[in-house]
C-alpha cells in the first residue's frame, strides 16, 4: 500500500508535532542515578530524554565538594553538566546526616533536597527566619544552621506546615 505524499505544510506540521510530542515527553521524564554510578553512567544524550536528575545515595564528602565547587570531582562535574543543559537536580540526603550538611553552601546552589522516603528537605542559613520564610514551604524537612533564629510566627508556622525542624548543633 502506497503512502500518500506529503505537501510541504502537511510535512512541516507532521514534524512539529513530532517535536512537541518529545519535549512533552522528556518534561516529565526523571534520570535517578545512585552516586556511585553518577559518573559512569552518565552521557550526554541524557539531556535529550530527562529533564531533571536525581542523585540517590549522596554522601557528606560528595556535598562539601559540590559546595566547596571542586572542578577534579567527577560527580561534581556530572552535576554540572546537567545545570548547564537546564536539568533539574535532585539530591537525596539522608536524614542521619542532618546534622553535617554544608547548609549554607548548599542554599546557594540551584537543588533540590529530598529523603529517601521522598519528603523535600529545606534548608536555611539566614539570621532570622521569619513568618514569610516559612508560609510558602510543602511539608517536609526544615534544616537550620546554627546561627538562625527563628521568630515566634514562624515557630507557629512551622507547626501549622507539618515542617519537621532539625536545628544543627
């Protein structure tokens, strides 16, 4: 059976919709990979079938030398990579290790933090966290750095939002 033949609009149309049906597709398409195989088992054409990357597995040291922007890292540079071709990044941070987070590196830094059980992790290194910090936040995690203070509206807030507060010694 013979094709009919495309007139050139038809042609342009057909891959039009082609393209848009791929970009819709690549929106909510999610790479996870462990940290350890992050570097092997990255490519490049990743970017053309994911928008957003998610490192399971992360580990103190790899987040200090994220933060601390350290070029020779491999798992760093995958990272960066994946910002500069417009990937969302996703680190799973495990709760055990709250307490050492390099919270005002990692404010600075275009993340999102999650558990492993998937609640999102907020982090704050601010001086006074007040009432506007905290209204817009889903429930989840609240890390603070020692030296935040928090006002009473956002103490009340942070109960009302189901935050639970980890205050870093």
């Amino acid at each position: 059976m013979m094709m009919p033949e495309l007139t050139h609009e038809q042609w342009i149309t057909e891959c039009v919709a082609r393209v848009i049906a791929r970009l819709q597709q690549r929106q909510h398409a999610e790479l996870t990979l462990s940290l350890s195989a992050l570097a092997a088992q990255w490519s490049l054409d990743a970017v053309l079938r994911h928008a957003s990357l998610c490192v399971t597995q992360t580990t103190i040291v790899f987040l200090h030398r994220l933060t601390d922007g350290l070029s020779e890292d491999p798992y760093v540079e995958v990272v960066r990579q994946a910002w500069r071709y417009g990937m969302k990044v996703t680190l799973e941070i495990d709760r055990a290790n709250f307490g050492q987070l390099p919270v005002s590196g990692l404010t600075r830094l275009p993340l999102f933090l999650r558990t492993r059980d998937g609640l999102p992790v907020h982090l704050m290194a601010r001086r006074v966290a007040g009432y506007g910090d905290i209204v817009s936040l889903p429930p989840g995690y609240l890390v603070l750095a020692r030296t935040v203070l928090l006002t009473a509206l956002a103490k009340d807030e942070i109960a009302k939002r189901r935050l639970l507060l980890y205050r870093q010694e």
